[in-house]
C-alpha cells in the first residue's frame, strides 16, 4: 500500500472517496466499499500513522494489551466468523486452547486487519487506495462538492466518512489543575506513556474500568512495585470476559417501548436464564443479537432516559476484562496492593514534589484526602465532548456539517450512517462509520457490529457515487 501522499485533482477520472480515520471503522469501510464496487473508485485514507489499521485500540506494542474478547469472535468479516482464527495460525500466534491465548495481542490485531485491507485491494485492481499520512483540520462544503483540508495539498472529494474512532482520554475538570504535570500521565494510550513512572511510586488511578486493568498490567510488566489506588464514582470493575461465546438466551419480543421496560425485561431474563442453568452473560448475548431493533424502537426521549440511566450498567457488563488481566487486578487486591475506592473527586493539586487528592466517598459527611506520586487518568474515550477537544470536529460542528445526537452519546446520525447537518438533514456525502455511529445503533462495540455498520454505510456511498 502506498504511503505516498496523495494529492487529489478533479481532472482525475473516476469517483473519489475520502476516509478520515485509518482504524479499525476506517479500514472496514474501505474494504466493504472495495468488495461492493463496480466501476473505478478512488479511495484516500487519511491516516497520520504507519500503519492502517492500527488506530488507538491497535496501536499498542506491548505484549500484554490483548483484545477484551476472544479470537473466536473477532473476524473482521461477518460472512467468515473463522477468517481472524486461520489467520493467526498462519502468522504462528494461534490459540492454543489455554484461557490466556484465546485473546489476540492487540498489536497482532492491527496487523490482521492491514493484511486484510491489503488482500482486498490487490483482488480488485481496477480501484485505487492510497495512505495519506496527515491529520485532517477541516471538512468544507463548497459549490463543487466537498474538500478535506489538511497540511498540505486539500482533497476534494465526493464522499467523506468520518471514521476517527475512539479519542484520546479528557482530563475531568476536576484534573486540569495537573494538566502538563510530569506527575499526572493525562493520556494512558499514548506510546510509553507510563514509562517515566519510577517503580516505588504511589499510583493513583482515575477510573476504574478497562484502560485501568491494562494501566495495572502496564506497570506490574514494567517492575512496578509501589501501592496502587484506583478511584471511580461507583468503584465498578468490568466483569470477567469469557474464553469461548455463548449460546444467547432470552427473549426481547415485544420490543420495550420505555427504558424502564428494557430493564425491567432484562431483569426477568436473567431470572429466567438463571432457573434454567444459564447465566447473564447468555441474556447479554441475546441483548447484543437484538440491540439495533431494541434501540429503534425506543422513542428519543426513552433512548436519552436509557443512555442517561441504564448505560453505565449495560457498558460495565458489555466491557469485559481479559480473564488474565481480570485475574491480576484480583491478585493484586488480594494482596492489599490495589486498593478500589468510591467516590466523587474533589480536589487535585501539585504539592512539592507529588499531589495531593481530596474525594467524598459515598455516604459520609467530609471528604478524604491523601497524596500520590503519580496520578493516571483512565476515565476512557472522550465523546460528548469531541467539538471542544478535536479541532477537526471543533471546524465539522462550525461549518454545519455534524451536529450532537438527541441522547448525548455522540454525532447525530442514521441508519444509513449519514451525518445530519446542524439543520437535521441527513448528508448523502458525508457518513459517519465506526462508534462515532453509535447513536443510531445503541450498540456499536463488538467487531461484528462495526463491520456490518461499515457495509450499510458503504453501501450508502456507492449509492450516492451512481446518482
């Protein structure tokens, strides 16, 4: 694959595609649009890093960052659920059957899928697919169509996908007082972010979820050996992921029609599930296979109810940990060397050569305070606030082309995986694939789900390329 710059011109012939996102929602596109394809397409990633594919998620070189998820479960191809398993028996790295192999180094992940991008493109050679590794500022709408500003040369384009994926952790009001702070480590996924963290240090961790567990596991692998605290508002950890799917079990028909309704069925599945042997990991199975229609026939106001009051719930069983990494954060607690604290943060300020943390746990009348070394903020990716933290959806949202969804889970958009406008109008040219999408899904997580999301939303650009 060309790592070239691409410089695009409206003399070219043929249609021109632009993907924003080089990731794993960028890459599915491209190759579903690849696979659907019938006259000559011109397609341009626009991707800052090396290799496509990798993105935030996969980008990890660390050998102990493994997919939350089995293999098993993890084809990029929802027609051919074994391709990621012949494929890792190919480049030596297969499971072996033990708990802890089931779960693909994320790394290798991102190379599957480059090779997957790879192999498509050199089975229709008549399309065109070039890297451009640049970050994209802007997104214009002009009198002739589209253009996509970057660095240097802009594209022009026909169709632009949005395909950014997850963003980089915020710090929480509460922790920009450390902003900049050589002891506050603001961006965990960021490469060797971790590194300067001296191995006696008193750690504590803000979050309590999964960039946590391989925060933990980061810094046991690295020699750490200091006291680690982690702190969250409920002090939920991610249930322990399963080695092997599921038969789903549970019925959601007829449809919920209120958020209350939904858990309350939920509930009762799980009663059910559980007098016949079964367990809530089989009901979520079931959820996962109905959650696009659940999530339809949900009226918006019922929808923002359920990703204000449910979400949290459903995402900490949705997450699960890696049974190895699940299994070292219960070591560790153990042990008395992690400690799980509950409660609101308060107060974060530098003091001489540390920082002093003050929280309310729940339920008492003063906060609490203690001091750290080193703090790490793993409160997960940002969406809400994507206009105020990325210059290109800051530049997306001013020129009218993206909008905030009605349930405050991200970009407005449909099932198709149009972008509405700041008017409510969905765009033909412009699409959103990926989580960005979720708000139209409810669920838009698992590989299976993003990959058929990909191909509704390239059908949709082939569409609009013929007419």
């Amino acid at each position: 694959m060309s790592a070239k710059p691409f410089f695009e011109n409206r003399t070219d012939t043929g249609h021109q595609v632009v993907v924003i996102g080089g990731g794993l929602a960028g890459v599915l596109f491209a190759i579903h649009l690849m696979r659907q394809a019938r006259e000559p397409v011109t397609i341009t990633i626009v991707e800052p890093r090396e290799h496509l594919g990798a993105g935030v998620a996969y980008s990890t070189t660390e050998p102990h960052h493994v997919t939350n998820v089995p293999a098993s479960t993890m084809s990029a191809d929802p027609d051919d659920p074994p391709a990621l398993l012949r494929w890792l028996e190919t480049h030596g790295d297969a499971p072996t059957g033990e708990e802890r192999d089931a779960y693909p180094r994320r790394e290798l992940y991102g190379r599957y899928l480059e090779d997957f991008l790879d192999r498509t493109r050199a089975e229709h050679p008549f399309l065109r697919l070039f890297h451009r590794r640049e970050a994209a500022h802007a997104v214009i709408r002009t009198q002739h169509g589209l253009t996509v500003e970057t660095g240097a040369t802009p594209i022009a384009a026909d169709v632009v996908v949005l395909a950014t994926g997850n963003h980089a952790p915020s710090l929480p009001a509460v922790l920009k007082p450390l902003a900049g702070s050589p002891h506050c480590v603001s961006d965990p996924w960021r490469p060797n972010a971790l590194a300067k963290v001296a191995r006696d240090a008193r750690v504590l961790i803000v979050g309590t979820g999964l960039t946590m567990g391989d925060a933990v596991a980061s810094l046991r692998a690295a020699g750490h050996h200091g006291e680690l605290v982690a702190v969250s508002r409920r002090g939920h950890i991610p249930q322990r992921g399963l080695s092997k799917p599921v038969e789903p079990f549970g019925d959601f028909t007829p449809l919920p029609a209120t958020a209350l309704a939904l858990l309350r069925r939920f509930r009762a599945e799980v009663r059910r599930a559980e007098a016949a042997g079964a367990s809530w990991y089989a009901v979520l199975a079931a959820a996962r296979r109905e959650a696009w229609s659940i999530w339809a026939a949900l009226p918006l106001i019922e929808q923002r109810r359920a990703a204000r009051s449910l979400r949290h719930v459903y995402e900490l069983h949705r997450h699960v940990m890696p049974g190895p990494i699940h299994d070292l954060i219960a070591a560790e607690r153990k042990r008395g060397s992690l400690r799980i604290l509950t409660g609101r943060l308060r107060e974060a300020r530098p003091v001489d050569d540390a920082v002093a943390i003050t929280w309310q746990p729940p339920g008492t009348v003063g906060p609490e305070s203690e001091i750290f070394d080193v703090v790490i903020n793993c409160t997960g990716p940002a969406y809400p606030e994507l206009a105020q933290l990325d210059p290109l959806w800051a530049a997306l949202s001013q020129n009218g082309l993206v909008r905030a969804d009605f349930a405050g889970i991200g970009p407005a958009v449909d099932r198709r995986g149009r972008a509405l406008s700041a008017a409510g109008d969905p765009q033909r040219d412009v699409l959103l694939v990926g989580t960005l999408a979720r708000s139209a899904f409810g669920e838009l997580t698992g590989v299976r789900e993003l990959s058929l999301q990909a191909r509704i939303a390239a059908e949709e650009a082939l569409r609009t390329l013929v007419h």
